[in-house]
C-alpha cells in the first residue's frame, strides 16, 4: 500500500512538473522579440522588375518578370536566404 501511495505522489508530481515545463516553454516563445529582418540580394539580371509579393510571415515569395521567363522567387525571412524558386514557361 505504501509504494503505490508513493507511486501516486511521484506521478503527480511529475504532471505538475511537465505543465509547468509546458507553461514556460510557451510564455517564453509568446514574449520572445521576433528577430530583425536579415538583408537580402537578390541576384537577378538587368530588366528585372517585381510583380506581386505574397507569402505567410515567415516566408515571402516574390513574383519577378523581365529579364528572362517570369519566375517566383521563395525567400526565409528569418534567415534571410533564398529557399527555392520556380520558372514560369511563357
């Protein structure tokens, strides 16, 4: 009887323990600054213009044209590099 009444006392402590892990965790990525916006180049030929930019928060796609086929461009902000793009055929 006594090492199941500890056994429930552990565990119990272990569930408060992990939410307050939980909580933490969440007020600490809720409160944390939002990292400044990294400058980027965007390597592209001379008559390259921008026709429309989109994109979730984190990332952004930029639609380009001119300077060859129309193209969108798939940037991270965060760490300001280029992820990918695609060629659009005319």
């Amino acid at each position: 009887m006594r090492g199941l009444k500890a056994a429930v006392i552990v565990m119990g402590v272990l569930i408060v323990a992990g939410v307050a892990v939980i909580i933490v965790t969440l007020i600490t990525r809720v409160a944390a600054p939002q990292g400044a916006l990294a400058e980027m180049v965007l390597d592209e030929p001379a008559g390259t213009s921008i026709a429309a930019v989109s994109g979730p928060p984190e990332r952004l796609v930029v639609q380009l044209k001119g300077g060859g086929p129309d193209r969108a461009v798939v940037l991270d902000l965060g760490r300001g590099r280029r992820i990918g793009g695609v060629a659009l055929a005319r």
